[in-house]
C-alpha cells in the first residue's frame, strides 16, 4: 500500500489453497444449472490455477487487488504505485536486462512454494509447455547473485533453485 517502503517490512497474504475448498468449490459449480453456473467456474478456475501453480513453483503476479496492490502466488504484496522500486541491488537487477520480469519478481522476500513455509531466494519467473516433448521449460533467477537460467527442463531448475538457496541466501 502506499506506506510500503524498501527494507520495511514485507506484508503477505494467505494464498494457501485448500484442496477440499477446491473440490467444494468444483461440487457448487458441477451442480449449479441456472446463468450462475459460469461464475462459479470462474471462482473454481482462479483457486484450480493458484494451486497448481504453486505446486510448479512459480512465481509472478497472479492477481491485481483493486488496482493498488499485486499479490504474488506465495502470497507476498506489492503496491502498484510507481514509487515502488526493486529492493534488489542494481548489479543484480542488470544481469537480467532483457528479460520480461515483473514487479512481484523484483521483490525479495518471497515465501517458499509450494510449502509457503520461509523465504526463498531463487525463484521460478516464467515456464513453457513444450507440447511435443509433453514437459515444461523454465526460466530461473537468483536474487542474490543474479544469474538466471531460461529454458531448463525441471531436474535443471530444481538444482539451480536449490543450489542458489544454499549458497546465494546465506552468504548475502
């Protein structure tokens, strides 16, 4: 919000998702048979895709909140305004010229997914289904360091996330 300073404190919100709130909110939409049915799917879809992409890792800016704030899928805020600027340091941020990151992505302070259980310094920030070989590509990016990885296949990006979580989270 508009208090939010670099260095403050980082606010989050709970985006767990409860799969039993997934099957509920599925069993509404399958036994709604009146022009409520599509909003329904709408609020199964939204929940449906925050899940999975938890579960992949991956984070971004999943949802604009009234147009003041963007919330990451592990849950980490970031007000919309302008005056927000990165709080990760400007030599880190240049080896990522070129690549299309957006406000969430250059906040430090992200949760660990799928767990939401502490920060994590390297973080999926975009991916690629690759129908004929039936798998996804990822690209990577360490917020410590700043190297990134665009394109891996997931054993890759695994050991690039936890490598950079080991070494780059503890030494900076």
């Amino acid at each position: 919000m508009s208090n939010f300073l670099v260095g403050s404190k980082k606010r989050y919100v709970d985006t767990y998702v409860d799969l039993a709130y997934l099957e509920q909110l599925r069993k509404a939409m399958d036994d709604e048979h009146s022009p409520k049915k599509y909003s329904k799917y709408k609020a199964w879809l939204h929940y449906a895709n925050l899940h999975s992409w938890q579960e992949q890792g991956w984070h971004f800016a999943y949802l604009n909140y009234m147009g003041k704030e963007l919330h990451c899928t592990c849950g980490l805020v970031v007000p919309v305004e302008n005056t927000v600027t990165s709080d990760i340091k400007e030599g880190v941020r240049k080896r990522w010229a070129g690549l299309n990151l957006d406000r969430v992505q250059l906040q430090t302070g992200h949760r660990n997914l799928p767990s939401l259980i502490g920060t994590t310094t390297a973080i999926l920030v975009n991916f690629k289904w690759i129908e004929d070989g039936d798998y996804y590509i990822w690209d990577g990016i360490c917020q410590g360091c700043g190297e990134h990885l665009n394109g891996m296949k997931g054993d890759e990006i695994s050991n690039f996330l936890y490598r950079h979580n080991y070494e780059c989270k503890y030494n900076n």
